[in-house]
C-alpha cells in the first residue's frame, strides 16, 4: 500500500510539472513524441527544465499520463477546429457488447464505472424482431435544448459540430440534463478515481472534473486538434464507430476510410429519434447482416 501511495504521488508530482510548464521534452518533443521512442517501461527519457536543467522521468511515469492532454483552455476552446464540422456513424451490424469503448472512454476521461459517457444498450425493436446492441453517448445536436436552457452559458455548440460544456461556468442547476431527450449527460456527484488531477482545465477534455457539475462525451476534440480520432473508435476491435468531417464527406474507423454520404445511402443511415428535430450528429447503420449473434456476458445476466 505504501508503495501504491508512493506511486500515486510520484505521477500527480509530474502531472503537476507539467501543468506549471517546469517540464519540456529535449529537442522540443512533445508528450505524445517522447512516448514513441521510448522501449521498456523501465527505462528512462531525459527531460529539460525551464530553468535549463535535466531530469530522468521513468517511461512508466510518461506511459500513464500519455492520455492526460490538456487542450485549448476554456476561452479557446469555445471557438471549434476551423474548417471542420466533425460527423460519427455506428454500425449496430458490428457491434458485439465488447465495452473497449466505453473502458477507454473511461480511463481517458478519468470516470468512475457509475457515471460513464458511453452507455452500450440492449435494443429490441418489436417482439419478433432479434435484440441487438446500441453505444449511446452524446449526439453532438446541431440544435441542441441543453444550449437553450442552459442560464449561465455553460454548455454550448462550437463552429465543428461540436457541444461542449465549461465546468467552471456550470452551476449545476441540471437543467441541461432535463433539456436532454437522450439521457445523454451525468452530474459530478463525487470524485473521480484519479481524484482532483494537478494539470489546466480545458472543457475539451474534461479535465479535471468537478464536484457538482454536468459533463458528457466531448468527441475528445484535444485529440482531433492533433488529427487523432476519439479514445472510443481506435479502441474498438470490431470497427463500429466511424468518425470524419461532413465537409470532407469522409469518415474512418481507423480501418476502413469511406464516404459518408455514400455510406449513409447505401446502408440506410438514420439518426435516432429524428422526429425531435435535434439534429444529431451521429448517424446509425441498421443491424442486418450482423457480425456476431447477440449474447449477454455472465456479467449482466447475473446483474438482470
């Protein structure tokens, strides 16, 4: 235990480092460049302090906090990706109940199991039909009644699709979650397994949450400035989710490169409960034709 808190203390020290700018990678490297030269967890990469000093970081200290970016501080991140309006499309075909998703959803948001963005749903149409399986996260709206109700601005939608909220604006008063006609948001009751991380806010990863606020999927847009796709589409190993830029007409499961307009004709693309008027930004495939037979884990069928 000792070690576990010698650990944890030694990680959120670094995180602090960096947050403060006492770290730089030699060279000018980034994080994310330092991490791809590195080769056993037990080696260590030299770092270059401000003040012009060096230091030896464990890789196993960069390897945990590789996923902790920080994206545009909340002024910033208002703005949007010029020149993009970012589109995802799930193919409910593929979709196995494999959660990879929704784990790294979690690890890269700092989540607990209890508050997940990515909810994967039993669906059944009608009592003939087969049951299959739906992720659900936020639909990114491009007309949003979460934006509308919300009193202080704090929630609100960018120029690339995107719907972000800024937890240092939110009072969470949870109008926003009643506006929701999908049940797409979670409040802050408690603190997340990381507890409070030392690094700079950004509504673009939701990072470090706060007690008493509203959060939801974001599309992880610290990523996309990067040109990465979102945690939940290179983690799946089915390829379901595919994520582009409806102005590009292109999106990708990090497999496959398509046409969305090509993809949405030829497969009846729909979006889930058109009839609101929410304009979603995140299209479904229909489940025919399905990969793999539907089937519970013992997990849930232990649960139910």
């Amino acid at each position: 235990m000792d070690n576990e808190n010698s650990k944890n203390a030694s990680r959120r020290k670094f995180l602090k480092n960096i947050s403060t700018g006492s770290t730089l990678a030699v060279s000018g490297l980034a994080l994310y460049s330092v991490s791809s030269c590195k080769q056993s967890s037990k080696e260590k990469t030299t770092l270059l302090t401000t003040d012009g000093k060096l230091v030896q970081v464990p890789n196993s200290e960069i390897e945990e906090m590789e996923h902790l970016s920080h994206g545009a501080s909340p002024v910033e991140a208002r703005k949007g990706i010029p020149g993009k309006k970012f589109v995802m499309v799930v193919d409910l075909a593929k979709c196995k109940n494999a959660k990879k998703c929704i784990q790294a959803c979690d690890k890269h948001h700092n989540l607990t199991p209890d508050r997940p963005y990515i909810k994967v749903l039993e669906m059944q149409d009608n009592e003939k039909s087969s049951p299959y399986w739906m992720p659900k996260k936020c639909f990114q709206c491009d007309n949003p009644p979460c934006v509308k109700v919300c009193p202080v601005g704090a929630t609100y939608k960018r120029t690339d699709g995107i719907v972000l909220i800024d937890n240092e604006r939110c009072i969470g008063c949870r109008f926003c979650m009643a506006a929701c006609p999908y049940s797409a948001r979670v409040f802050n009751w408690g603190a997340p397994p990381e507890g409070k991380l030392e690094i700079p806010y950004s509504p673009e990863t939701s990072l470090p949450s706060k007690i008493g606020t509203v959060a939801k999927c974001d599309f992880c847009p610290d990523m996309l400035r990067d040109n990465k796709l979102p945690h939940c589409v290179t983690s799946c190993p089915n390829g379901v989710i595919y994520f582009g830029d409806e102005i590009d007409d292109a999106v990708t499961n990090g497999e496959e490169t398509v046409r969305l307009s090509t993809l949405l004709k030829d497969k009846a693309g729909y979006r889930y409960m058109e009839e609101l008027g929410t304009k979603p930004r995140v299209y479904y495939l229909p489940p025919v034709d399905r990969m793999f037979p539907f089937k519970k884990d013992t997990q849930e069928k232990n649960e139910s």
